[in-house]
C-alpha cells in the first residue's frame, strides 16, 4: 500500500460538480481580478469567521505583511513569534522592514509560549503574531493579557488553522488581524497560491485593500503599494470548498483520533497535545520521537514502506544556515523547545480524504518500528 501525504485530487474529484461550476461562472463572467467572484468569497469568508472584513491577497506570506504595513509597522519596529513556525511568519516580518525577535514554543502545543514573551518586549516592540501551528490554537487569552498591558498589536497568522477556535475564544477575537493562506495544501486551499486578512478593523480594510492593489482604490489613481490579489478563479474555488470545511475539519479530527487511540500504547514517540475545550483541526499530525537521534531512522522506514511522511520544521528559522541574512534578527534567550521539536518531528499523512485503512497501515508501521526499539 501506499499513502500519499495529500488528497487534493480526492477532494476535487469529490465536489468536481461544484467547483468546475464556480470556475465557469467567473470564465463566462469575463471578469477575473477583482471581480464578482473574488467579492461574494470575501464576504462568504469574512462570515465564516465571524468578521466584517476579509480581504484576498496573492498568498498567506502577503497576509501577514500586509497587515503589518496597514497596522504602520515597519523598520526600527520589532515583531516577537516563535521559532519553530513555518518560515514565512519570520519572513513576512523582514519584508515589512521589522526586527524579528524569536521566542521559545510551548513544549506540549508547540505554539509560541506566552511565559516567554513578557522577557522579549523591549520600547520598540510593537507586535505580536502567534501562529496556530498545526490547526491548534495559541493561548490567545495569555496572549491579549500581555499584549493589553504593553499596549501591542496581535496579529494571528492563521495559515494551518481555518475552523479551529480556542478554550473559550475564537479564531479572530483576540487580535487586530488574522492572516490566513490558502496555499493547495491547508485545510482550505486553492489549486495554486493565495491568501487573506481577516479583521473587524475598517482602517486596516481600506488600508489593506489600497496596498495589494498598486495603492489605487480608484482608476488611474495610485500611491505606495504592491500587487497582491487574490485571483478570482481562486476565489471560484475556495467558495465551493469553503461549503465543506467543517465537515472536512471533522473528518481530519476523526483520522487523528484514529492515530492517536491506535498509537497510544507506543513507546518510544510523543503524539500531539490537545488543548482541552478547544478544537484543534490537525493540519498536521505532528508525532515526535522521544529520542530525537531516533528521528530520521523511523522516517526513513515510514517512506521506505510507503507511507509519505514528511517534518515540519526539522530546521528551525534560527536553525536556517545564513540566518538572517543581513536581516533585523533577535532570539529572546534559548530555545531549547523549538529546537528538540525540529530534531525529533515527524507528520504523518493527514487530509479529510484519508481512509482508516490507510490510517491503520501508518500505525501498524509506527508500532512495528517502536516494537523493534531497545526497551
Ligand atoms: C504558519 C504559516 N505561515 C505562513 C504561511 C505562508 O503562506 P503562503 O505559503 O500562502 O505564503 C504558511 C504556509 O505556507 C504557514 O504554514
């Protein structure tokens, strides 16, 4: 057998019916940069997440520093999130011309932890932008706690975690902005790159929509900006998949807890902590091995029997060579945390499409390879 990490064609093919007929509707339409199309998907989406606004952007990098030019931060400012975060959190920060300043994560959820943020915040600190790594989120009200006392913006990069919500909050009700990517391969995701802010702002709205438009809201009329939209035909695709999300958030809660009761008794791996009272949507299923020299022997056996694993991150962005570049970096103290979850993680396969003899066939590998580990 063999098990891919994705199922983006399983998906396609399972609501074919209505995504081709969204596409057609914006080929006919004639329209497809900020069109109708892109229109109803904003608002469709600025619904789903409680939100007034929500703006299409060319991708969930373009999200995060979008938002961050409209919030008027930029050189000289700092920005504190974590290190073991995809590196585009760190990177949208560098592209808005801010100092990076790297924290520790949370041993059990990996999300930045909020005990190691007070250390960081120095007189240019202006932001905060936790990530809700893997579908989890971040301890938002720890978050806002902190950010309240030192007067600082939050801005959620919520590129793996569309449907989740917190213990007793949602995505979005903590923080200035939500960034978001809808990238193939997140829980919603387009055939190709894209991205959104998501806020109840309106200045950000208005600022947002000026920027990603070539700093034009009207005709032949421009000042400082870029070119990030989300294309419409992406925005055909999303409109039809986002009708299923829930769902599809339900079956990936449901293929990891099939891993986790069939993984459980396994001795040698940690498998992912969930924070009770909230709904986490496993964007990944992120195991580690315990012994993190252990690590890539029982990748390799993953891959090597068929089962298309893979590690987010095994580098961390302080890890990266080079780092940073000529860039404004600042780790806030060791990192210990973030950096035993680089050498010691492994994803298995996770996507709504995933059979549970799929599922069954990874744990029979898993436990055949902690089987075979020295006691
Ligand atoms: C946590 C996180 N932040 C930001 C991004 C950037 O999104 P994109 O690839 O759409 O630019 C991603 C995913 O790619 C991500 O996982």
């Amino acid at each position: 057998m063999k098990v891919e990490f994705y199922g983006h064609v399983r998906q396609y093919n399972n609501i074919k019916a209505e995504i081709d007929a969204n596409m057609a509707q914006v080929i006919q339409s004639g329209q497809f940069v900020l069109g109708p199309m892109l229109k109803r998907f904003e608002a469709e989406f600025a619904a789903y997440n409680g939100a007034k606004h929500a703006i299409g952007v060319g991708n969930g990098t373009d999200a995060i520093w979008l938002a961050l030019m409209a919030l008027g931060i930029g050189p000289g400012d700092e920005c504190i999130t974590h290190a073991n975060t995809f590196f585009a959190t760190a990177e949208a920060v560098w592209i808005a011309g801010a100092t990076a300043v790297l924290v520790d994560c949370d041993p059990k959820t990996k999300c930045i932890d909020p005990a190691k943020i007070e250390a960081a915040i120095t007189p240019r600190t202006k932001a905060i932008i936790p990530v809700h790594l893997y579908g989890q989120c971040a301890d938002m009200k720890a978050i806002r706690k902190i950010a309240d006392k030192h007067k600082l913006l939050v801005i959620e990069d919520n590129a793996q975690a569309i449907g989740a919500h917190g213990n007793g909050f949602k995505v979005g009700q903590l923080s200035d902005a939500t960034a978001t990517s809808f990238i193939i391969q997140k829980n919603l995701g387009t055939f190709g790159d894209g991205g959104a802010i998501v806020t109840n702002n309106s200045a950000i709205d208005t600022r947002v929509r000026v920027l990603r438009n070539h700093g034009s809201s009207a005709r032949n009329v421009h000042s400082f900006g870029f070119n990030s939209r989300l294309d419409d035909i992406h925005a055909a695709i999303l409109s039809a998949k986002l009708k299923h999300i829930d769902a599809w958030n339900d079956l990936r809660r449901a293929r990891s807890a099939r891993y986790t009761a069939g993984l459980k008794a396994a001795r040698h791996i940690t498998l992912p902590y969930e924070v009770p009272g909230g709904r986490h949507v496993f964007h990944l299923y992120v195991i580690e091995t315990k012994d993190p020299a252990k690590r890539d022997g029982l990748l390799k056996l993953l891959n090597d029997s068929g089962v298309d694993a893979k590690t987010h991150y095994s580098i961390a962005i302080h890890q990266q060579a080079g780092f940073p570049w000529g860039k404004q970096a600042r780790l806030a103290g060791p990192l210990p945390n973030a950096e035993l979850n680089a050498a010691s993680c492994i994803s298995l396969p996770m996507f709504p499409e995933l059979t549970e003899n799929e599922a069954d066939f990874v744990i029979e590998k898993v436990l055949a390879w902690d089987k075979a580990q020295p006691a």
